[in-house]
C-alpha cells in the first residue's frame, strides 16, 4: 500500500479519475486516504491513477493592494502594466478574465484576457492625482479582488498663473520708503520644485523704485513717492516654476494724489477802482490760484475771510469778485479785503489754505446831497444890532471833489430881516426885531452842491427872539370895588386882580403885592394869581372899609410895576347885642301919684350895628307882676298906677332890649 503525494489533492472534494502510483514517489506510502477514508491498494508492480480537475480554486492576484506610480503625461492607449492572477485549477477552470469594478473615473481600462491595465486619456495630475482600482480576476466561477492604487506622477507641464490678467495698485504718494504696497500671486499647479514660483522683475523699474519679494510676491516702495513729479508706474513681473517654467504679467503702480500741495495764489495782492454806482453783480475782480495735487485735492473754494463786515460782495467759485449790495462810497470808501483759498481735500486729510489781499477803491458819484449839521434852532434877543451873526449854517457833502462843495442860499418870505452867507453859511440881522410883534421866524435854508447835476436838501431853522424887558405889566383896570361881609371867614378869597406883561418868560411873569391900605394886614393877595383874601378876622364896626393899593411887577432884571386900586367896603352882620350903658338905673316915684299915667324913665341901650341891626325895642320883662309900670318899644318907663310906698316901698323891673335884625340878639336884661 502507497500513501498518494498531497500535491494532487488540491481541494476538499477530487473526482478520483485515474490514479498513478509510482513507487518512486513514495515508497514508503502504503495508504491513501481519499474523502476521509483511507485507500489500501494493492502494490502490483506499476499502477497509474488519472485524477479528474474540478473548479475549485479562486484565481489569486499576487498581492492584494499594489501601488503603482506613473507620470502624468501618458496618453489615451498606453499600457501601464500587466496585472496578473493565477489558478490553481486547470483547463477551462484556470481560464482567469479581468475586469475593473470601480475606481477608474473613465482614465482606464483593463484588457479582460491578457490583463493589460491602458490609460483611456491622458493623464492630468493637477486634475486628479490618484486612483484606487479595484480590480477583479474571475474564472468563470471563481473571483478575487485586488486594489490597485496608482498615483500620478507629476510632470512639468504647467507655467504659473497670476492670479489676475492684470495688476492694478493705487499707493498714496506719501507713503514712507521701505513700506508694503502690494503683492502679486502667482500658482503653479505642478507640484515639487515644478509647482515652486519665484518671482523678479523685468527691466520696467529702471529706477529701481520698487522692490518685489522674489518668494512672497510682496512690492516695498524704495523711495518717497510723488504724485505731481509722476503719476504712474507699470512694471512686469515675471513668475518662473522650478521646471524653468515662466509666465508675466502687467502690473500697474497708481500713484494717489495726497493732499501736500497748499494752493498758490497768482499774485498776493489784487488792487482795483470802480464806481460806487456799480450795479449790484457786477464782476470787480478775478483772483485766481491754482493746487499741484489732483483731484478734490486741487478744487479750490474761495472765500472772503476779512474786511467786509456788512457783506457787500461775494466771491464765486471760480474766484470772480462781485457785489452783492450796492456800494456806497460815502459809507466806506476803500475796502481791504483778504481772500482765502482752500482746496477741498476730503476728511480725514488735511486742508490747506492760502491767503490774498484784495484792495477796492470806490470812485465816487454825486449821489449825495448836502446834510445839514447844524442845529435847527437858534435864539436872539429882540434888542440884537442889524448886521449881527445871529447864526452859522453848516452842511456837508459825503461825496468828494467838487460834488462836495457846498453853497447857501435862503428861501422864504423874511428877506427883509435875514441874510446869509454863500460861501460861509454865516446868517445876518438885516433888519430890527420886535418879539412882541413876531416871537420867531422860520427860515428856509438851501444847501445846494455843485456836482453834474447838483443835488440839493434844505432846512427849516427857527429863529426865536428871546424877550427883552421892555413892556411894564399893565393891570386889567386900575380900581376895583367890591362889598363883603364883615364876617367873612379868614381864608376866604374876595377878589382877583388881572395884569399882563406882553414879555415872556421871567420879564413877562407877575407878581402882586399890596404895598399900601393894608395896615393892619387884614388881607393877603396870592402873589402869583392875583387873588385877594381875607387874612384876619374883620370887624366893621372897628373898620368898615379898606382901600387896598396893589402893585404888578414882572420878574426882569430890572422889574417894572403897575399898581391899581382895590376899595372893600364891609357890610354889616348882625353880631353885637344891645348895651344898657347906664344900667341899673334907679329912680324915685311918689307914692299915690293922681295924673297917671305918667313917665318915669327913658331906658336908652346902644347897638353897634347898622341899620335894622342897630334899631332897638324894649320890654319889661320881669318885675312888673302888679301891673304899676308900662314900657313903650321906644323905652319910655310909665307909672300907670298908684303905688303904696307902705304896701311896697321898692320894685326891681327887668327891661330887655332887642335890636330888629334877622337872627334878633337881645340885650342882656337890666335892673330898673
């Protein structure tokens, strides 16, 4: 018995076909073990066993991942390289095709017999610089997969590219040496040293204002800028690979316009004449200036900083000088005008400014005429001497020149008293003056200049005569008579004296006095109205009547007087009693006298009074109760009976005595 070479056996299932023992190959075998049972054979002299394949092995790639490089210029067709993957089986079971499951993206494809891996198209690394395949061999029953990745290779087939076709910088002009102004890029899409961009310059900058960063790309200035020495820069720069690749490009430099230029003036002064008359926008002047920047930085705007106060002109953007109010000689004849200029240079930069001085000298025009400045009123006293100056006229002119001359003329009815002067305005006393006849003139004064045409104004001055004492007050009548009762309160006015003064002021003013028949002072006149009064209390029965001597004198330096006389005659009132001046009286009858009735007494009393006032009654009224005694209204005492001296021998009569005035005032009572 021979154990079979396990070579033959090449899965767990072997259609036992034939079977060859050679005793070479194993003489020591001496069993086979076939589908888990061990085959004895006979060990005849030669025996040969024919094995039938069955499909039962995968093909298998040599590895399972392979990496593969290739350069990426390859084309559409080229082979790569042959994948291949064996059987164990044989015949049509080892028959192994090839196929590519994923990964191609449309660049390869594998020949399904031969195994031949061909790029499709051609290769782009910077499109795409890997791949990972995988690929799969299959028998027909039976497959395996392999991964195949392939990196792509690069190739020096690209130039750097700028980032822009063209390079356009805006750099202030004032931008310090040895800044950072720009930076250009350039990519390569190679990679390695192929995809490494250096950058230079051409022959552009000859004078080497700019410096470019061979690695970076970045632009310094060199040196100061200046916009108005040169505006712009264009340079090419040059992008070079490590592969020796190169590409340029343009690059613009645009110097900005910085605002370092103050405007200038064409002349710093500006001097000119016009008419005061100008009309109102009318051009005087054009000042002009001019700005080495560009831009807002050279607009100018002019202004009028100084010496025109009342804004007569205005300045116009482009520097033309003109009048805004009408311009008046006479008013300000000269204007010293300072005009500022400054451009308009945007926030935040600096404005500069620049200064001129504009003088305008106004030509005059007679527009003016004369202007009084005298006073409109003058006073002369009425004794002034003829040919006095008794007043000066002045008047000027504001314009100049002959139409500032002045001459005098006077208009009016009064030519006969006034004169005045042409030259010198001075007015004269031609004629004698009376105030009392004309207390003031009013003179019409002309004031004429001698412009072309002449212009004239005119003046009413009043002339006013002051008074002179040389009118004596004169009383409105020289006596007055007048009646008042004696009882008349102190205080009390009686009457008014008049006078007049045809002066005025002090020589024209009264007063009165009463120098004489006042020698008790009994009245008082108000020395400035006239008005008599009663001063004391009166009496007529002490002193009936007054003849009062009252005096006017003015109030002149050297006063003048008039007097008049003023006779008060006191009427009576009623104000005494009845005086017995004898009483008591006593007398002496008979007793039984026989021829009654018969007078005894005359009772006499006395009555200051005047008139009824003063006339006298009489009664008994006491004493007489039997009857005895009567008593005429006149005062005569009757016995009217006999009388016992031994029944009586005294009587007391009571006799009352009345005056017959309107308020009656009896006497006191006497005692016969």
């Amino acid at each position: 018995m021979f154990w079979l070479d396990e070579r033959i056996f090449g899965q767990n299932e072997l259609t036992l076909d034939k079977v060859v023992i050679r005793p070479e190959v194993s003489p020591a075998l001496h069993h086979l073990r076939l589908f888990g049972h061990r085959l004895l054979f006979p060990l005849p002299p030669q025996v040969e066993i024919t094995l039938q394949d069955v499909n039962d092995n995968p093909p298998v790639f040599p590895n399972d991942i392979l990496d593969v490089t290739i350069e990426e210029n390859v084309g559409d067709g080229f082979k790569i390289m042959q994948l291949t993957a064996t059987d164990a089986d044989e015949g049509p079971n080892a028959l192994v095709t090839y196929t590519i499951i994923s990964g191609a993206d449309d660049s390869f494809r594998i020949d399904p017999e031969s195994g031949d891996l061909i790029a499709t198209k051609k290769l782009d690394r910077e499109r795409r610089s890997k791949y990972s395949l995988l690929v799969r061999a299959d028998d027909g029953k039976q497959s395996s997969d392999m991964r195949l990745n392939i990196t792509v290779k690069d190739v020096n087939d690209h130039s750097p590219k700028f980032s822009r076709a063209t390079y356009s910088f805006d750099i202030p002009e004032d931008m310090a040496a040895g800044s950072i102004v720009a930076a250009i890029l350039a990519s390569d899409s190679d990679s390695g040293i192929n995809g490494e961009v250096t950058y230079s310059l051409e022959e552009d900058d000859e004078d080497e204002t700019f410096l470019l960063n061979p690695v970076t790309g970045v632009f310094n200035v060199t040196r100061p800028l200046d916009y108005e020495v040169q505006q712009f820069y264009i340079l090419t720069a040059k992008a070079r690979d490590g592969g020796g690749q190169a590409s340029t490009v343009r690059v613009y430099f645009n110097v900005l316009d910085v605002n370092d230029n103050p405007p200038a003036f064409n002349t710093s002064v500006y001097s000119t004449s016009v008419s005061e008359s100008l009309p109102v926008g009318s051009s005087i002047v054009t000042v002009g200036a001019s700005d080495a920047d560009d831009g807002p930085n050279a607009q100018l705007l002019y202004r009028i900083a100084s010496g025109d106060p009342q804004s007569h002109f205005i300045i116009t953007k482009d520097g033309v000088l003109k009048t805004q109010k009408a311009l008046d000689r006479e008013s300000q004849s000269f204007y010293n005008l300072v005009i500022t200029v400054n451009d308009l240079a945007p926030p935040p930069m600096t404005r500069f400014t620049s200064t001129a001085q504009v003088s305008v000298i106004l030509l005059d025009v007679n527009d003016c005429p004369p202007t009084f400045t005298s006073q409109k009123m003058t006073y002369i006293q009425e004794n002034t001497p003829v040919d006095t100056v008794v007043f000066a006229v002045h008047a000027s002119d504001s314009d100049s020149g002959p139409n500032s001359y002045v001459e005098y003329s006077l208009r009016g009815p009064f030519s006969n008293k006034f004169s005045i002067g042409t030259i010198d305005g001075d007015v004269r006393l031609v004629g004698e003056l009376d105030r009392e006849e004309l207390s003031n003139y009013t003179l019409t004064v002309v004031a004429t200049d001698k412009g072309e045409p002449p212009l004239s104004s005119t003046m009413d001055v009043t002339m006013v005569v002051l008074d002179v004492n040389d009118n004596t007050p004169s009383f409105s009548q020289n006596i007055y008579d007048i009646e008042i009762e004696e009882n008349t309160l102190t205080g009390t006015d009686v009457i008014q004296v008049f006078a007049t003064d045809a002066d005025e002021g002090t020589n024209g003013q009264i007063r009165f006095s009463i120098p004489g028949g006042n020698t008790n002072s009994d009245f008082r006149i108000d020395s400035v109205t006239g008005v008599i009064s009663v001063a004391k209390q009166l009496d007529r029965e002490a002193r009936s009547s007054y003849s009062l001597v009252v005096q006017a004198a003015d109030r002149g330096s050297s006063p003048r007087t008039d007097q008049a006389t003023v006779n008060i005659v006191l009427l009576d009132v009623n104000d005494c009693s009845p005086v017995f001046e004898l009483s008591p009286y006593t007398i002496g009858v008979q007793e039984n006298l026989e021829n009654l009735p018969t007078n005894i007494l005359q009772v006499v009393a006395r009555d200051d009074d005047q008139g009824a006032n003063g006339q006298l009654s009489y009664m008994l009224s006491g004493g007489n109760d039997e009857g005895a005694f009567s008593l005429s209204s006149s005062g005569q005492l009757s016995l009217t009976q006999t009388v016992d001296r031994e029944a009586r021998s005294r009587y007391v009569l009571l006799i009352t005595a009345t005056d017959s005035g309107e308020s009656r005032r009896p006497s006191p009572s006497w005692t016969v």
